[in-house]
C-alpha cells in the first residue's frame, strides 16, 4: 500500500520508543505476522522473474547514475513541468516546504485538503502545520486514515498501521467515528471508504508526494493499492505534490526497470492495482485532473547527504520496505523504537544523515549487522557497510557535520574491539560476565542496568548473558566435520 501518516505535532527524531501515542502491547506479534506474510509472497514474486538480479544490478546503476547527475536531471524536471503548465518550488529545507504549501492553499481560499500517502509530507510535518494555518488535512489511504484517528505515526514504510490488529482498529473506529464496527476487514474498509467519500467530493486542495519523477517528461508517478490516490489528484482543482529530490528517474526505461522491482519487492504483488502518471494541470475542458498543479522539490540535507561517497547510496532507496520486514531488530521492536518516520534498516541509515549523525546517533547501532537487509535490497544499497560507516561517524566525528563522541563512548567502542579481537580476553569475558550480572538477574532478563547501559533497558529488558557462544559453536563444528 502507498500510505504515510498524521502526526499532531511537527516531527523530529525524539529517540526510541516515543514516538507514537498509541503503542499497543502485542507490537511484535502482528508485526512479525505482517512481515513474514509479506516476505513469503515476495519470495513467490521474485522466483518467477528470471532475470530478477539482472534488474537489481541494472536499478542500481539507474539510482547511482541519476544521484552523481542529479543537478542536470532536476533542472530538466523543472523545465518539463512548466512546459505542461505547473509550476515548480525549491525547498531548501522542511520549514520552507511547509510555508510554500500553506501559502499556495492561501492564496486559493482552501479549507480542506485530502492527501495521498507522501513521506516527503511526513518528513516536514505537514500536517500539524497545515491545521495550525486552519487548514483541516485529511489522510485517505486506509493505513494513514487508521493511524490519524489514533493519533500517532507510521511504523512501517509501506503499512503504516501493521501494528494494529483488526481488534484495535474496530475498537478504534467505534471510539472516535461513532459506529459499529465489527472485527471484520472489509466491513472495517467499508467504513473507511463511506466516512472518506464526502471529504473526496468537497476538498479544495489534493496532496501527494510521489514514488519517482520522470525527469524526461516532467511526469509524476504515484504508486498505490487503492483508488485514493487518483480522487485526491484529479477530483480538486488544485493539486499540490511534496516531493524528494532523490526520487527522480532519466526516463520511461529507467522507471520500468524500476517498478518492476518495487510491487514485488513491498508487497509481493507483480504490479500495484494502480499506477498514476500525473504530468501537469489538465490542458482541456472535459479531462480529468486539477486546474492548478504545483511541484514542490525538496532537499531538507539530500544535498549534504550526497557529498559523502558512502552515505549517498542511500538515497537510491525506493521505499519499498523489504529491508524492515525481514529485519530481526525491526520485527522484535517495531517501528516505533526508531523514533522518526522512517523505521528499520532504511531508517537507521537516512534519519542521522538528515537529521545529523549526533541528534539520532543511536540509529546507527540498532543492528546486528546480519546483511539480510542488503540481500533483499532490489536496488542493492549496502546497509551494513552504511551502518558501519555511519558508526565511525558517531565515534571519531568527521568533516561532514557530526562533532566526536564522548571519550567515555570512544573508549567503550575501543575496549569492545579489543575484547573481540583477543581470544583470551574474550573468553575470560565470557566466564566474568556471566558472575557479574547475578545481582541484576531477574528471571533470564537484565531489566535494568546501570549507566550509560540504562539507555536500553528504560525502554526494553536485555537477555542475560549465557556465556555458551564457544561451547555451542565447537558443538556445531563437530557435527559438520561428522556429517
């Protein structure tokens, strides 16, 4: 599904755990329930394509060709755009997103505005300052349009509201819609659907983001499994797109690649039942889409992030959210704990670039480096080697923007190493450890541990230390060399 959330106030990375008001207890449970479902039926998908690593090596080099040009690609937008009649606005940074937008809806008397699913919106906080301007937003895509109602953000890329169990969303829609809504799916979706259609035919402003631009027509491409996308883009005369300046594609052959990778790899589907190409206002009486169409391009630090040779590969990212269904660290935790929109493995890698390495500089850390992120990847970003990188940047600081760590965290990270590193060290390790935490043992779990390790357990217990990991592996050898 392509959804994106309301937030009540304007977002920005607040650290694990905090970010949603409404966090039901059996987070891991249906999320791991979702994302396994998901994960199966890609795995299906991606047999029947023969050439499936052809079309990854082929959409990396499409994203990295278009990130090292991407200062002429974005100038050809903006020509194409105009030429189709739109109009096009450069945002240097989120405040100035928000401000353009506010200004377009003001300038058109608007009151309410219907959106389609859009990170970019998301990542500036649209919403919030839209309703401080008076100006009412309503999200439509099923997923947004659950969480909205319960007042908290997305946590996942692709089902905001994977969280949820059919329980929690009926309890919810009795509690804030005041109707009967049982347990069942469909009769939930039918709800949505009746409560959403007035606000369709009465908004005076549509808002999208976009899953890729076509730079060689000035073309919008909005990916979605429900027709919410195409009311909130054609029914209101104005119709206003947030977009990423990294979601820019050369041209059709470039974007076919493209979304033949994207379905298959988000939701296992060949192909999402719909795909809109939006490319300007409508020209003639009788055509469907908006009078008025404005494109907002967004960087808010892409450009930083791209003067770094390594960092940059991230912005190839499509937002497919393969990478955060087959995460173990994502599907124990949930997308909440990573304390901003974007969640898992995509998550820990693009928050600190954007909001800079010493504000989210935990994010960097929250793996276990097992690489199923990159193997899945269908545009081939190198995560763990990203995560790495970024760790360094936590520790020593760099000529980017991040100043050093603390000495107490250099010294830790240095320690660690040569712990690793020196195997009589690590073994009496794993004999010391073992002792010392009996005092803060408490049926299998550390639940709370001193400082600085204290950050981890305020919000989650951490297993006890067993201390078997030689004694399990040598056992595991001797069964291979017998087999």
């Amino acid at each position: 599904m392509n959804q994106e959330a309301h937030i009540s106030e304007t977002p920005t990375y607040i650290g694990f755990g905090d970010y949603s008001t409404h966090v039901p207890g059996n987070i891991p449970t249906a999320v791991q329930q979702a994302t396994d479902r998901f994960l199966s039926t890609r795995a299906a998908r991606v047999a029947e394509k023969a050439n499936w690593e052809e079309l990854r090596r082929a959409a990396h080099e499409i994203r990295l060709h278009t990130l090292l040009h991407l200062d002429s690609y974005l100038e050809q937008v903006e020509r194409q755009v105009t030429k189709a009649g739109g109009h096009v606005h450069w945002a240097r940074e989120a405040a100035e997103a928000r401000t353009i937008v506010i200004d377009i809806a003001k300038r058109h008397n608007v009151k309410t505005a219907v959106k389609v699913k859009s990170m970019a919106t998301e990542e500036i906080g649209l919403n919030h300052a839209l309703e401080t301007a008076g100006i009412q937003a309503y999200e439509t895509d099923l997923g947004e349009f659950i969480i909205q109602l319960a007042g908290s953000g997305p946590s996942h890329i692709i089902v905001p509201a994977v969280h949820m169990k059919k329980e929690e969303v009926a309890t919810l829609f009795r509690e804030k819609l005041g109707v009967e809504a049982p347990a069942d799916p469909l009769r939930l979706a039918a709800i949505a659907r009746a409560t959403l259609r007035e606000r369709f035919l009465t908004a005076e402003m549509g808002v999208s983001g976009a899953n890729f631009l076509v730079a060689e027509t000035g073309t919008l491409v909005i990916v979605s499994n429900e027709g919410n996308g195409r009311m909130c883009t054609t029914l209101p005369n104005l119709h206003v797109a947030v977009v990423g300046i990294d979601k820019v594609v050369p041209d059709w052959d470039s974007l076919t690649v493209l979304l033949n990778l994207l379905a298959r790899s988000a939701t296992g589907q060949k192909l999402s039942a719909y795909t809109s190409f939006i490319t300007g206002p409508r020209r003639e009486e009788g055509e469907n889409g908006p009078q008025e169409f404005h494109l907002v391009l967004l960087d808010n630090g892409r450009s930083r992030v791209l003067q770094d040779p390594v960092g940059r590969e991230t912005l190839k990212c499509i937002r497919c959210g393969c990478c955060l269904n087959v995460c173990p660290v994502y599907k124990s935790v949930g997308g909440y704990a990573y304390g901003w929109f974007i969640s898992g493995p995509i998550g820990a890698i693009f928050s600190p670039q954007i909001l800079g390495v010493e504000a989210a500089r935990e994010l960097p850390f929250a793996s276990s480096l097992c690489g199923a992120c990159a193997d899945v990847c269908p545009v081939k970003i190198p995560i763990p080697h990203i995560l790495l990188h970024l760790r360094r940047r936590v520790v020593e600081g760099d000529q980017f923007e991040s100043p050093a760590a603390p000495a107490v965290l250099r010294t830790g990270a240095r320690l660690g190493r040569l712990a690793l590193a020196t195997p009589w060290l690590y073994r009496l390790g794993t004999r010391l450890l073992p002792l010392l935490q009996v005092p803060l043992k408490r049926d299998g779990w550390l639940p709370a541990l001193p400082p600085p390790l204290n950050r981890w357990t305020k919000v989650r217990p951490l297993p006890a230390f067993a201390g078997r990991f030689r004694q399990w592996w040598g056992k595991r050898q001797g069964i291979r060399d017998r087999v």
